[in-house]
C-alpha cells in the first residue's frame, strides 16, 4: 500500500469509528466519509457516484454483475456470454450458472489472448443479454479493445461488463465515453487496501442483490460499509490522478527492457503481447522447465514471481489463460510472470536480468525433457 493511503485510512479506524447507517454524530462522520469516497472514485471513471457500488472484492462485484444479472432476467431470456481468459470468478460464476440452467457461452480469443471479434458477433446473434470480458489481462496483461467490444455489443442489444481490475488506474477509463454497461474495480491493484472493490453500474441497468439484508448500497450490498477499506480506495484513486502517467512511462521502460533481455534467453517465449499489454506485466514461457521451479529459485534470490495467477497457484492444473490461447498444457507450466509496480527501480530489473538466465540453465541441466 501506499503510505498515504495507510495515513488516510488510519483515523477510521479510531477516531471516526462509527457506522455509517447510525443517527448520531459518529455515525454521520463515517457516513460522509462513505459518500466522499464514492465521489471520489466515481469522478476518475467520470460516473456518478450514485452507480458505484461498494463491495468486499473484486470476485464479489464480478458474482454480482453476473448473478445478479442472470436473476434479473431469469432462465427463459437470460444469456450471458463470457471470454475464456476472464479471471475465474468470471469463468466459475458464469459455469455455476450454466448448471444452474442458464443460457452461458465462452467466446474464444487468439493466441495474444484478444477477443475473437468474429465469434462475439456470432453468438451475439443468439439473443446474448450480457457479454463480460476482461479489460487487461491478469496473468498475460493483454488489453482488449473494450470501446469496440461496447459498440459490437450495443449494435446488438446485449450489455457489456468488463473486469478493469487490472487497467482501472494504469489507464484512463471513461465510462461515459466507452458507454460501458458495468464495470469492476478493487483497491488492492493500485495501491490501495485488500477486501474492497467495486461495481460501476450505469443508470437504469438492473441487476438483482446477492446479499440480502438492511440494504446497504443502494439494495445491492447489505452488510455495515468497510469505511477504513473505502476510505484507502479512494485515496489510492485519488493517488492515481497525478502519477499515471509518469508511472506508465516507468513501467514500461522498465517492462520492455525486462521482456528484451530476457528473450535472449534461447528457447524462450513471451505469452501475450509485445506491445499492447498491461505497463506492469511481463509473462514468459522457458521450453524444458517448469515455471514453478523458476519461481522458487527466483525465491530463493528474492525475487518474488509467479507462474499462473496469483489465485490460482495451490493448485496443480495449468493456467486456463495459457490453454486458451492455444498453449500445450506442458507450455503453459512452462510459464512465468513478473510483475512489477511504480516501488521497483531500474536496478531490481538489472537484478533480474543478471539472475534469472543463471536459473534457467541450471534447471535446464537437471530437466529430463531437456537431452
Ligand atoms: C485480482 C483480480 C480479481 C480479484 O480481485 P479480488 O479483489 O482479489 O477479489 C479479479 N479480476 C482480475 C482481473 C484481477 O486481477
């Protein structure tokens, strides 16, 4: 987090401590604090504050844009389709539903991870209510044409969620420009606290609660507002006005220059692509070895990588965003990512870049796929 995001939060949780639905004087105090905040992050999507949505996460506010929409419309009319490189709290909710009974497709996307525009238009024409696809891509930080995306989708009648977890705050997102039906957000990927998020939702879209109770955000979230969390949200929002640019600039020297050395690396690959991917994402492919091996030996130099999502790592299966754009299930294990954030300097890179080849040859060594 970012200091001053800790600063600001700070007071809520001692002196402004009260709850934001209370008649009294603490509680007043916490709910301006509630309001400002929604302002707040409303103005930097240019929405109003009165279509932001609080919620615990970003999975809680992707749950709820597809649950709540697939409710709302009911079995007989409701088609939700999604992208198969959509984070899986898109992917399980969307699958939860199709057992559920409801009409869901998974659009295809090519081998950068884009969306296949021909296939949307396709299945478009089968009376789709709603379409969720990812703005920039978590794992290969691939960024989809989401104004093009919105107008293929309009033309045809079917609203457009996008998951901008990853680009909310890297780039500038105009919800009235783009006419985005929804969109979700969190606190935790821009320096921001973990445990809350977002859902945009513009005037006139309805979508039915998940959570039912005493009727917090505007009957679609109940349950007492997390106002320390909402407070350090819209700090890190706030943050974001006057450093993004700078920022871009920075992480994508840094990207590139991370991306070029390592792909002197021989018989190694970059998943996504070159240029049109998120500031802050790198994810390479090394043939012979597990990417999971090269995690825990950059570990050990300390370096902190990933090789699937960061959700994802407990379990054995390969990365569903590999697979779909057409990895072999031994490619995809194959990979790994590193991210990097406006605290890393240019000589972390240069670290990395003197490390990580080392690493590389030694697993290869010991790999038995490798003769
Ligand atoms: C991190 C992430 C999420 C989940 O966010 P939480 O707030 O941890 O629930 C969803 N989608 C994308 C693209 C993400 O990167």
């Amino acid at each position: 987090m970012d200091p001053r995001v800790v600063e600001a939060m700070q007071p809520y949780f001692t002196d402004f401590y009260g709850n934001a639905s209370s008649l009294n004087s603490f509680g007043f105090k916490a709910k301006e604090a509630l309001e400002k905040s929604r302002e707040t992050i409303a103005e930097f999507m240019n929405a109003e504050a009165s279509e932001l949505i609080f919620t615990g996460s970003a999975t809680e506010a992707n749950n709820l844009v597809l649950k709540g929409h697939a409710f709302k419309e009911g079995k007989s009319k409701c088609h939700i389709a999604v992208s198969s490189v959509d984070h899986d709290c898109v992917l399980l909710s969307a699958k939860w539903l199709k057992r559920q009974g409801f009409k869901i497709t998974i659009l295809p996307v090519d081998k950068y991870g884009f969306l296949d525009l021909d296939a949307l238009e396709k299945t478009l024409e089968e009376n789709v209510t709603l379409v969720s696809v990812v703005h920039g891509n978590n794992e290969i930080g691939t960024i989809q044409p989401i104004e093009e995306i919105t107008r293929v989708c309009h033309e045809h009648g079917a609203l457009f969620h996008t998951d901008a977890v990853q680009s909310f705050g890297k780039l500038a997102i105009d919800v009235r420009k783009i006419k985005i039906d929804f969109m979700t957000i969190n606190g935790h990927k821009l320096y921001g606290p973990k445990g809350v998020g977002a859902l945009f939702k513009r005037k006139g879209r309805e979508l039915d609660t998940l959570i039912h109770g005493g009727g917090h955000e505007f009957g679609l979230r109940s349950g007492t507002e997390n106002i320390p969390a909402i407070v350090g949200f819209a700090k890190a929002v706030e943050l974001r006005e006057g450093e993004m640019e700078a920022e871009a600039r920075h992480l994508t020297n840094m990207r590139n220059k991370l991306i070029k050395a390592t792909l002197e690396i021989e018989e190694t690959y970059l998943n996504g692509h070159r240029t049109k991917r998120l500031t802050n994402n790198t994810n390479f492919r090394f043939s012979y070895i597990e990417g999971e091996a090269v995690v825990l030996s950059l570990g050990s130099e300390g370096i902190a990588a990933s090789s699937g999502s960061a959700c994802s790592s407990k379990s054995a299966e390969p990365s569903h965003v590999l697979l779909a754009i057409g990895l072999k299930p031994e490619e995809a294990r194959g990979s790994l990512r590193i991210s990097i954030g406006k605290y890393n300097t240019e000589e972390d890179i240069d670290y990395i870049i003197q490390v990580l080849p080392k690493i590389v040859k030694r697993l290869r060594a010991m790999s038995p796929l490798k003769d």
